[in-house]
C-alpha cells in the first residue's frame, strides 16, 4: 500500500470509471475474486474495531469518508457496534442515498441502545422513509413524555409532511417536547415556534431559557447569543452544548470570549469542552471570513450542528489556527495544512492519522486544493498483491490495524468495480424459506445455506412478482480458503420458477465469487433453487454450501 496509512480508502472510487453491470464487467479471474473475497472478509473483521484516538478511542469506520454507496450500505447490514451504526446512519443520511433504507431498516430491527436507535430512525426521517416518519408522528400520541420528546427531536430531521404533528406538539403538556417541536419548526422559518422558543429565553425556568436558546441557535437567531454567553460562562451546566451553539449564531467578540474560556481550562481535563470550544471558534472563523471553507462546510452541516460530526475535525483545526493567532484566510490555511505535517504534542501514530483522514477535506477546501504537505496518492500504482499481503497479516498496533483496514477498502473498490460487484452488492427484496435459507440473501459472504437432503431445496420468495433475467450465486463455502476447499462446491443446480420446468446449468470449481445462471424471461413470484450435484471438498461427504445469491 503505497504512502501513508489512512482511513479514507474509499476515496479510491472518485478516480474509477462508473462500476459495470455484472454482465458487462471486464473479466476477472479467481485471483483477483479471492482477493476481493477476503479483503471483504477484512474489512467486516475490522469494521466494528477501534484504536486509541486523539480524545479516546476511535472506530476505523469513522474515517471511511465519500465513496461508492455500497460499501457504505455493507457496512451498516454488518455492523455490531453501536456507534459504527450510528456513524454510518449519519453517512448515507447526509450523502442523502435512499438506497440504503432497507439496510438501516434491518440494522433498526437489530439495534438494541438508544443511541443508536435514535441516529437510524433520523437518518431514515432526512431520507424521506414514509413509514418511519408516520411512526414518529404517531408516538407524538403516546402517553410516555420521554417518547414524545425523541419523537419530536427525530422528526426535526424531516421534511414538511412532518409539519402537521410538530405544529400539534407544540401544544403538550410536556415542556421538553414542546421545545424539540419548536426547534424543529423554528428551523423552518415556522414564525409560531420562534416567537415561542423568544418568549422561553426569558422563562423562569432554567432548563426553558437553556433549551430555548439552542433551538434559536439552530435557527440562526442571533437573538439567543446572550442568553449562551451566559450558559458558557459558567462552570458546570451544558457548556460544551452551548459552545456549539454560540459557533452556529457568534460573532468575533463571542470567538474572543471563547478563546478566553480555553485559556482558563486546565490542560490536562475537559478535553471534550476543549475540542467544543476550539470548533466553535472555528465555525465563526469560517462564517465570518473563510467563504471557500463554507463551500465545504455546508456539504456536511447537517449532523454537525447540533452534535459532534464529520465537520468537526476540520472546525477544530481552524479554531487551532485561530487561537495560534493566525489571521486572514491564507495563514490559516496555512496553519491547517501545517498542523497535517506532524503530529501534535503527545498524539499517537493512530491518531495523528485519523486527524489527518478527517482534517484533509477542510484544508483542501481552504487551501483550493491538496496542501503540499499532503502528496496526492497514486491510484495508479496500485499494487493488488502488496495489499493483499497487507490485508493478510494479523494483529500489530494501531496504525497497522489502520493500513489493513485502508487496504481492504481499496481492494473491495479496485476489484470490486472490476468485478461489476456495485450491481450484485444489495441482497434482493426476498424471503428464504428453508433450514437456514436466510443465510444466502443476508448480505454477508461469511455465512452460508448448506446444502443436503435435511435442508431440502432453497426457496426464495419474491416480495413482488417480476422477471428475472439471471440467477447469481457463489458456489461454496467462502469464509476463507481452507473452508471453501474443505466443503463441497456446488457443481450442478436447477432452478424453477414458480413451478415450471427447471433450468439446469453447471458451475465452475474454481470461482469464490457470484456465477451466474441464465434464467428464461417470465414472471415470477418465487425461485426453487436445488443442487443436483457436488464438486467433491476435502472432507469427505461434506456437503455443498451456497455463500450469497442475487436476482438480476
């Protein structure tokens, strides 16, 4: 893997040509599939995986960045971790990619914390999923205060057809939903809602004017900026939160006053405060005299304003620049480019790459292009079997982990367009009936349907009848070489639909990824699938297994 260690691999897919129809696709051989094969096995072995960050621990997936949406889509179908979930919800949700609705549907059904339970159903609300959004509006009924308040605060993510309930919320009996109501509609210039959240900033009540305050910050209200002068300046309380707020609304006497407040924390603790106060001296920077750095800012605004997200890295270093004195766009793009040269007092290899993945997107908006101390890499060089010695190795420390993951990601790219895989990379719109018939639409190479008289044939019914052209399945057992040759492959196999006569084709011995089986042109409801016969494993009389299919 030439230059160094990164966590943004899949940027690769901005330099590729559009990914072909499996059909289309150029022809690869068994290589280059095992290389795609295991590199997926990888990057599913690392995804919920983290390494010592600048601020604690840090999941690889944080730094996944822009590129192809399927891989983005695998990710959050796999995913165990609660927040690699919730920083994938937040990805497709801002990249605005509908298609990944069913898999955070199935990834909702599985989420068990509220954390991440919340980011899903938000990233399923901003993509406009009707289903969830009428849900939502219904729990604003419930008799549960606390579920009335996330209902509100998730259908601030929506678009106007979630007018109607928010405007009714405003009503409850509950203050904490009537504000998350108000400042969802305030965002939207609603007129009821921000005389509402102004008349809160002047409550009696503490927890009101706080609340009321972020909202109209949200808003863009310069009017709540002293009642979070106020908030900020005081210790305890939701500093932090109101820091946040004060970047999204302040002008450069509030920059003063924060920078004021970092020079009297004690360096060694409030180091989440720290990293607030130094992104909201940021956002004013960028808003007040860094128009190319609003450009790119508005690209990901949409998490960051009211939590710790993607822009924030980036916000953090230009409030770095800010408080190092650096005045004017080009010295603190200067700055910026700078603090990517080295890594900072006491920051590990790890980190220092992770800050780098996460910061390049603001200093290439600030500087109009790569900074000279972050050399543009070389999609052109590379090296298939370099990575796949990389991905190959175990263990090491951070910063390996981090080359593995990046190769991993590259190859699932490189190969993967070559292989035509965007097309086949979603699971179809299915049900499989059979003795873990699941296992072969679920997404995931490592699982498989085992093939043998207990499990009988695999049934694939369709949510919708269609007109399927072809059939593609992998053919084994593909966890990894050793299984694949240990197992039956599958050799011959027949295929009906619905009841009619069955289609036979033969498979090769020699390919762990999708063959494809034509199909005659008629609509369907369902797929029978059989195997009529085995290229034998090693292990004698194991049966044949079936590691994914798709329907085309």
């Amino acid at each position: 893997m030439p230059g160094r260690p990164t966590l943004c691999g899949l940027a690769v897919l901005l330099c590729l040509r559009p990914a072909q129809a499996p059909a289309e696709a150029s022809r690869s051989g068994p290589d280059e599939e095992w290389a795609f094969v295991e590199a997926w096995a990888a990057f599913r072995r690392d995804l919920d995986a983290t390494v010592p960050g600048e601020h604690g621990q840090v999941h690889l997936v944080e730094g996944l960045g822009a590129g192809p949406e399927w891989i983005a889509r695998d990710a959050i179908r796999n995913a165990a971790s609660a927040t690699t979930l919730t920083t994938l919800a937040r990805r497709v949700a801002r990249e605005r990619d509908r298609g990944a609705i069913p898999a955070l549907r199935a990834a909702l059904d599985r989420a068990r914390d509220d954390a991440s339970r919340r980011a899903i159903e938000r990233a399923l609300v901003r993509l406009g999923d009707g289903e969830i959004v009428r849900q939502e509006a219904q729990r604003l009924g419930s008799a549960s205060a606390a579920e009335r308040w996330q209902a509100a605060a998730t259908l601030a993510a929506a678009g106007d057809e979630a007018g109607p309930a928010l405007r009714s919320a405003l009503e409850d009996p509950d203050g904490q939903t009537r504000i998350a109501a108000a400042s969802a509609l305030a965002s939207r210039g609603d007129r009821h809602a921000l005389a509402l959240l102004d008349g809160l900033l002047r409550s009696a009540n503490e927890f009101e004017r706080r609340e009321a305050a972020h909202g109209l910050a949200l808003a863009g209200e310069e009017r709540a900026s002293a009642a979070l002068r106020e908030i900020v300046s005081q210790p305890g309380g939701d500093r932090a939160r109101a820091a946040r707020s004060l970047g999204l609304i302040g002008g450069q006497a509030d920059q003063r006053l924060l920078l004021r407040l970092l020079g009297d924390l004690p360096r060694d603790r409030s180091q989440g405060l720290r990293r607030e106060i130094l992104a909201a001296v940021g956002r004013i920077a960028v808003r007040t005299e860094l128009p190319a750095a609003q450009r790119h800012l508005r690209t990901l605004d949409d998490e960051s304003r009211d939590e710790w997200g993607e822009a924030d890295a980036g916000l953090e270093a230009v409030g770095r620049a800010v408080a190092a004195r650096a005045a004017g766009p080009r010295a603190i793009a200067a700055h910026v480019a700078a603090q990517l040269a080295s890594p900072l007092p006491a920051e590990t290899p790890a980190a220092f790459a992770q800050r780098q993945t996460l910061v390049e997107p603001m200093a290439r908006a600030l500087s109009g292009g790569l900074p000279p101390s972050l050399p543009a890499r070389d999609r052109s060089a590379f090296d298939l079997g370099a990575a796949t010695r990389l991905i190959a190795t175990r263990g090491g420390d951070a910063a390996a982990r981090i080359a593995r993951f990046a190769a991993a990601v590259d190859v699932l790219v490189v190969i993967g367009a070559r292989l035509g895989h965007p097309a086949l990379a979603e699971p179809p719109a299915a049900r499989a009936t059979g003795l873990g018939a699941d296992r072969a639409i679920d997404g995931n190479l490592l699982t498989s349907w085992v093939a043998g008289p207990m499990a009988g044939p695999l049934r694939i019914e369709l949510e919708a009848a269609s007109r399927p052209r072809r059939l593609w399945l992998v053919g084994g057992c593909v966890e990894d070489r050793a299984s694949y040759a240990a197992h039956g492959r599958v050799r011959g196999i027949e295929v009906r639909l619905d009841s009619g006569a069955p289609v036979v084709a033969e498979l090769s011995d020699s390919r762990p990824y999708f063959q494809q089986v034509t199909l005659p042109s008629r609509h369907t409801r369902s797929l029978t699938i059989s195997v009529s016969s085995v290229h034998p494993g090693q292990r004698s009389g194991a049966p044949a297994c079936i590691a994914e299919l798709r329907i085309e």
